[in-house]
C-alpha cells in the first residue's frame, strides 16, 4: 500500500495492499510476478476491445508527436474534428451537437446545467425542478450526486445537495413474475407527479435499462419507453446517462437503440477512448443547442475544461471506433451476449445464486450469503476471487460480470467455472460459521 496514494471507493484503514499491475494484455492483467488476472469489470467498465490495444496505443503515439493539445475555444484540430463526425454518424440523426468534457460525472453535470439554461434562455425559469429514480448514481460531482442522493453514497453531502423528486424504479430479474405490477405502479407514481410538477420540471436524468453502481438494477425497454414518452410529451427533457452503457455494453451501440424514443441528451464516457484516456462528451439534438443561439453571450453555455477534446483522447476515440468495423465487435457482443446467458443459466441452477438479470454483455446475480457494500464478506469474496486469478468487484451483495468484448466463449466459461468453486465454497465455508 503506498503511504501517499488515497484509493478510491477505499477504506485505507481495513483496506488490503493492493495488487501492483505492470501490464496489460486483452483479457488479462499482469502483476510484477508475471501472475495473469481476467479483467472481468473492464477496470471499471472502460475497456472495450481489451488492454493495450495496439492499434489505439500506435494512434495515441503517432498524435503524441504531432500535437498534443490545445484550446478548443477559437481552434480546432483534426481529431476533434474526425472524432465529432464519426461519433455523430454512430448516433441517432437527432443527436448531433457535442460538447466535450473530460469523465462521466462532468458529462452529467453538463447536460444538468444544459437544462437549467435551456429554460432559462427559453423565459421558463418555472421548470426549475429535476426528476430520476430511486437508486440512480450518476457521478461524484454535486450536480450528478444530487440527482444520484437515493444511491446511498453520498451521506455527509445530503445537507448540500439540492431538491430533487424521485420515483420508483421496476427492477427485474429472470423469473420475475411481479415485474408488470412493479411497472404499473411506478407509472402511476409517474403520472402523479406530472399532474403536480409536469410544467415545473426541467428534465429527467435516466440511466437507460441498467442501474450501475447501485447494484446492476435492471429494467425492461417497455417500461423506460413509456416514460420517455410521458417525458416529452410533457415538455420535460430527457437525458440518458450512457456513461456505462454506451458503446456496446448492452448489445447495440447505445442502449437508447433497444428503444422507439430518443433521449434530448446523452451522456458517454467510459468506453469513448477504447479504456486508454479520460474524455467525455454530453451530446444533445437540435430544439436545445438552438435555445443557446444568440447575439448575447449571456444566453451561450459558459462552461469549459482546459483538455476539452484533448487530441489524444480525440486520436483514442478515432482508433476505438474504427476497431468495431475492422474487427467486428457488435458481431464479437452477439455472440459473448449468447455466452454470458449460456453460463450465468447454468450457475443459477447450482442454487448459488438468486436474481439473475442480464442485458447485453453484463450479467448480475446475488451469491446467497449476507454481504453489504464494503463489508468484510464483500472483500473476502474479492480476494477469493483474486486467488483464482479473477478481478471481480462485487457491488455489496451484487457479483457482476462486464468484461471486455475481446474475451473468448472458452475464458468466458472457464471464468464461470472459477466463479461456480468460489460460491461453492463461500457457500460451504458460511453454512459452517467459518465465513465472515
């Protein structure tokens, strides 16, 4: 443990020394003994096509040496440029106005103040009110925590934060039979609220189809698309938090396409480098970037980052995107999809586990053993994990699986084979009082 780096998400006092990594290969994670870990969560969810790529490492160096940063406000330069336009060409024709930022909680908070001064500029400043779901996280800013305060994260900062309304989230899992009562009562709770607050509330922030940090939450497309739909009709915007989701990880592109509706925002983070460098952009359709049009510049959107659209990142999104046409990766996210069922299927039927739900290349469960966020038996289960060469943090009682698309059917299925003896185990080890 170093004496001077302060982990994240960490409690230095109980926290065991971490694993120094030296390098990166694919799948796999390498620590100074030459030791191979399966990155199972992408470290943190970033990694698409793999660690080190060589193709996005050649790009990063090639602009490296060409230029490596300067101010987007009054220049420009060709990897922003290219990046735009190829991102753009991803996205729905409605979304097409980027703003770039550099990570998802600053991605959000520039669609929440996007928000606050498209009323603004628009002489509805009455629409001053926000909306989310219950167990939403959306960041670590105090604009993204505000809307993410039901997460459970965020205790000491409770008194700073500002008013948000919250409904009820129909979270499912495999063999869920309340699911359609869940949903029903979440959009009565839906309807109430804009009968009281519809021509007040500026926008609702939504993570699209999966809930991350609170546990791996998942709801159906139905569902989300009768919101969205109530949303607009409304007035009310609608932005989607795709930090997470976007760029695969939920079997299309962006997990807006599992939809007939589109977001007015949408946040992306993450995956945007391939997993090499920090960017973000909030992207938005054309009513919003028109309300920020004037002589004034009262009326522009007065927020910046000194490496906005940094070129590196620029050169890093370039070579990502370009990687899911030259290798194929929707087509790789078919068939991991396919697997990632196969396997989590079979361990349901071990009786080790309970709440299944999966969507796209993740997959969530619940060992059945008692195990709070950052409890001793979360971080035990860690360990076992790191001892058969897996990296898997679970989120309090919640194990998941989100690994980078370049994993085989065959690490896929040896993964879950060492996941299977370690709740085999835990589970043994438990019954008997030996557990923590």
């Amino acid at each position: 443990m170093s004496k001077h780096i302060w982990y994240p998400f960490t409690q230095m006092k109980t926290q065991n020394p971490p694993i120094t990594m030296h390098r990166g290969k694919g799948l796999y994670l390498y620590d100074g003994q030459g030791r191979a870990y399966m990155d199972l969560v992408s470290s943190w969810w970033v990694n698409l096509h793999g660690h080190a790529h060589h193709k996005i490492a050649r790009a990063i160096g090639a602009q490296a040496s060409t230029l490596e940063h300067v101010l987007l406000a009054d220049f420009n330069h060709p990897p922003a440029l290219i990046f735009s336009e190829m991102l753009c060409a991803k996205l729905d024709p409605s979304l097409s106005h980027i703003f770039f930022s550099d990570n998802g909680s600053t991605a959000v908070e520039v669609a929440l103040k996007m928000a606050i001064q498209y009323w603004h500029n628009e002489n509805q400043t009455q629409r001053n009110r926000f909306l989310g779901f219950q167990g939403a996280y959306h960041g670590d800013t105090f604009g993204a925590m505000t809307m993410g305060k039901t997460s459970g994260f965020y205790g000491p900062f409770t008194d700073y934060l500002f008013a948000t309304d919250t409904l009820p989230l129909p979270i499912t899992w495999e063999g869920d039979e309340g699911v359609e009562d869940k949903e029903a009562r979440a959009l009565k709770a839906l309807d109430h609220h804009m009968a009281q607050y519809g021509t007040q509330t500026a926008a609702m922030i939504i993570e699209p189809l999966v809930q991350g940090a609170i546990g791996m939450h998942m709801h159906r497309t139905a569902f989300l698309d009768q919101v969205v739909k109530k949303c607009q009709n409304a007035g009310i915007l609608v932005i989607f938090d795709e930090v997470m989701t976007g760029f695969g990880r939920l079997g299309k592109m962006f997990a807006y396409e599992h939809l007939i509706s589109r977001p007015d925002i949408i946040c992306l983070a993450k995956g945007i480098t391939g997993g090499f460098l920090p960017m973000a952009v909030t992207v938005c359709n054309d009513t919003v970037y028109e309300a920020f049009l004037s002589d004034s510049i009262t009326q522009a959107f007065v927020h910046g980052h000194s490496y906005t659209a940094n070129p590196l990142g620029c050169a890093a999104g370039i070579a990502s995107l370009t990687l899911f046409a030259e290798e194929g990766t929707l087509e790789k996210i078919a068939v991991l999809e396919e697997v990632q069922r196969k396997c989590s299927l079979a361990l349901l039927e071990t009786g080790l586990i309970t709440k299944l739900r999966l969507q796209g290349t993740i997959a969530a469960f619940e060992p059945k053993m008692e195990a709070t966020y950052g409890s001793d038996t979360s971080r035990y289960l860690r360990q076992l994990f790191l001892n058969e060469g897996l990296i898997l943090r679970p989120l309090g009682n919640v194990i998941y699986i989100l690994p980078p698309y370049c994993i085989t059917p065959d690490e896929l299925a040896l993964a879950y084979k060492k996941i299977t003896r370690v709740l085999a185990a835990g589970d043994t080890q438990q019954t008997h009082g030996f557990f923590p």
